[in-house]
C-alpha cells in the first residue's frame, strides 16, 4: 500500500515514498519535500492506473543493449534486411557481433547512453551529425526509423513511458532517378549484348521480373504451354554470398510472357553448352536447376555480370550512361502503360506489388493526363444540356451565345477605373 513517512536525522527531514508496482514489488524513493513526495506517489499510482507504469530503474537500461535484443526479433528477416539493420544500428554507434550480441567495447556514442537519457533534442542532434558527416538523406531517415523502433521495443519492454524519436522529420531525399528504355532500345540491348544473357535482358525487360528474381528462376518455374513465369523466390548477393528467400513482399505470383520472348527462352535453354541438369545452385534447401547461370553453370552473381558484360554492352549500344539492370523492370512497365495502356492493376500484379498504390506511386506519371479530355467532354454535355433546355415549350430561355461573339463583348467592355 502506498505511504509517505515523514523522517528526521540529525536536524534534518525527509519523507520517504513507498508503493507497490504492478508486480507487487515495493519501491520507495526518499525526497526533502513532502510535495515531491506527493507528485511523484500521484504520477506512479496514475500510471498504475492506465496502466501505462514504467519502473523507473529499468529506463538505466543501455540503447545498444536494448537495440541488441531487438535485433534477436528480426532474424526472420531477409538477410539483406538484416544487414541494413546493422549498419543503421552502427550509424547509433550500436557494434555487433557475427552472432547478432553487443560488443560494449567497440560501441560508442548512442548505444552506450541509458534509455531514460535519450530526449527528443538528443536525437535531433545525432540526426544532424549523420547529415554533417555526409551521409544521405534517405540513410540519416533509414538510421532513425531503426533507432525509433528500438525504442518502440523499449516501451513494449517496460523500460520506457514514451517515444523521443516520434514526430522526428528525416531530410527528405529525392527518389533515384530511373530510366525508361522504348521498345526498340530493349531489343538493340539485347542484340548488343553477349548472346549468352539476351534471353535474360528479354525476359525482364518484357516481363519486370527483378534482378533477384532473374537469379534464382528455376527450370521447373517455367510453363512453356502456358508462356508463363511462377515467381516465388529471390536470391541476392549478401557479402559476396547469394542469400535465398522468399520474394519480396512474400507474396509468389505467375507472369505471363509475350510469345516471342517465351521462344527466345526456349531457344536459350535448348544451347546451353551444359548439362542443365548438373547446375549447382549453392541453395541446399532447393537444388533444382536455374535457368540462368553463368557459363560454367554456376548461379548467376549480378555483381560481377553489371561490371563485365551489362555495362559495356549498354556503352555499345549507346543507351543512357547510368542504366540499372533494374531499370528493365521499369522499362517493362512503361511499355505496358504508355504503347499498351495496361491500367494500374495489371501492371501491379505483373510486377508484384504489394498495393496497386504503390504502382501508382512510381509509375504514375506515365499515365496520359485525362484533364483536358474531362473538360472537353463536360463542355460538350453543358451545351448538349443548353440546347435540350431550348426546347422545353413554355420556360424561357437563353440561347447559348457563339465563342466568336463572346469575344468580341469582352474586348469591346467599358474600362473601370480604379478610384483608389
């Protein structure tokens, strides 16, 4: 039960707090001032009571502690999640080992000051100094997205009343510019580059299939009846080593090929100078073969395909200095919006968004603007209604007067001056 003694020790007084926390634990807490004393038991006993109480002790629990235990909770992510994690977690000065556990003594700054320490204004000035240091907006806004559900976890935990990273505005970035090829520039990088990889620069250039995806497409995901591709996995490059997973968003989707590319693939897989089924896909849960690899048959490392053999051929084929592999998945989309006129949903589910608003979002632009299509058609409508209510008998009316003649009343009205 909660109680304030009053106390006095060689000429001295004091009162001293006690209560009971939620778990029946007694905690006291000794001030000079009864009215102190007073506060702090009426702010305990309301937490209690909207059961928002936070022992006061557990906030002395350090950041990279806590930011430890948090990143335990992620190990279902996807490895490349997982690394950006850490490194968002070392812009906090947060050092973990290969095992995911703190090492205290190569952290610094942040992850070595007490959760109850960390203010709104504290965080504002760790933001700047990732500014100042030249790192990019969108890092400084990834860095605190982490730092903030660290601490969301250190409410969950008991270990705090309250977020200081809500509310915390990151500088705004400017999505990375991407490249859109036409039809004809798919097809001259195709021709351009080694034969060995046109069925590939085909396929997603045509169908939006991600780099990830390309990787690690097996043989048994092709139906050739059907032209139609099932994605269901991903393999990207993760410190030189191909990590295998889920697609993104986890969610598998079927994409259908146009004719021509699902022959262009066929023809590829019929040259093949290996035995396709002695590829090795360094993926022990699924040892299927790939369909593209490297010549030797090996799985297919983006990495070094960018540096010896997409770059150059994009330089002979004269297309845009700075194209992306991933710039065919956009390029495939706007194919399919601007010469197709696919609508947002089919795009979508083609390249396998979560939420058509998210095509929406990126590709959105590529839509022809409809405004003065509307405008036009309203005009039409409002002088299809004008002549309607023409010929009702017995209302009166006013005839719709001609463009021509309208202008000419305007430039011929009085001129109003101004008596300011």
């Amino acid at each position: 039960m909660a109680s304030i003694e009053r106390r006095e020790r060689n000429g001295k007084i004091t009162y001293s707090a006690r209560f009971r926390d939620p778990s029946g634990a007694s905690k006291r807490k000794v001030f000079d001032r009864l009215v102190d004393a007073k506060q702090w038991m009426h702010e305990n006993e309301t937490s209690k009571a909207k059961g928002a109480y936070v022992d006061p002790s557990a906030g002395r629990t350090l950041f990279g502690e806590q930011a430890a235990r948090w990143f335990t909770t992620k190990a279902a992510s996807k490895p490349a999640t997982r690394k950006a994690y850490r490194q968002c977690l070392g812009y906090a000065g947060v050092i973990l080992d290969d095992a995911g556990k703190l090492d205290l003594s190569a952290s610094t700054g942040l992850a070595l000051t007490r959760l109850d320490r960390i203010d709104t204004m504290a965080l504002r000035e760790w933001q700047a100094t990732l500014t100042a240091s030249g790192k990019s907006a969108s890092r400084v806004r990834n860095a605190m997205l982490v730092v903030r559900q660290v601490l969301t976890s250190a409410i969950e935990s008991g270990k705090l009343a309250r977020n200081a990273a809500t509310g915390i505005k990151a500088p705004k970035s400017q999505r990375a510019e991407m490249h859109f090829l036409e039809a004809p520039e798919v097809e001259r990088l195709a021709d351009t580059i080694d034969p060995r990889y046109r069925a590939m620069v085909l396929l997603s250039g045509w169908t939006g299939l991600r780099a990830c995806e390309i990787t690690a497409l097996r043989i048994k995901d092709l139906d050739m009846l059907r032209s139609t591709v099932r994605v269901r996995e991903g393999a990207t490059e993760v410190d030189g080593k191909l990590e295998w997973g889920a697609v993104k968003n986890y969610e598998a989707r079927t994409v259908r090929m146009p004719a021509s590319v699902r022959d262009e693939l066929a023809a590829y897989l019929a040259q093949r100078p290996y035995n396709a089924s002695a590829d090795t896909t360094d993926d022990p849960k699924d040892p299927s073969p790939l369909v593209f690899t490297s010549p030797e048959g090996r799985p297919h490392r983006e990495g070094a395909f960018m540096a010896r053999i997409f770059r150059p051929a994009v330089t002979r084929a004269g297309l845009v200095n700075g194209l992306r592999f991933h710039d065919l998945r956009h390029s495939a989309a706007s194919v399919a919006i601007r010469e197709v006129g696919a609508d947002i949903l089919t795009v979508s589910k083609m390249l396998g968004h979560k939420d058509a608003s998210i095509t929406l979002t990126v590709y959105g632009h590529l839509y022809p603007s409809s405004a003065d299509a509307l405008a036009d058609r309203l005009d039409e409508v409002r002088r299809g209604s004008t002549r309607l209510a023409a010929r009702v008998d017995g209302v009166p009316t006013v005839a719709p007067v001609p463009a021509s003649v309208a202008s000419s009343q305007v430039t011929t009205l009085p001129t109003v001056r101004n008596a300011g």
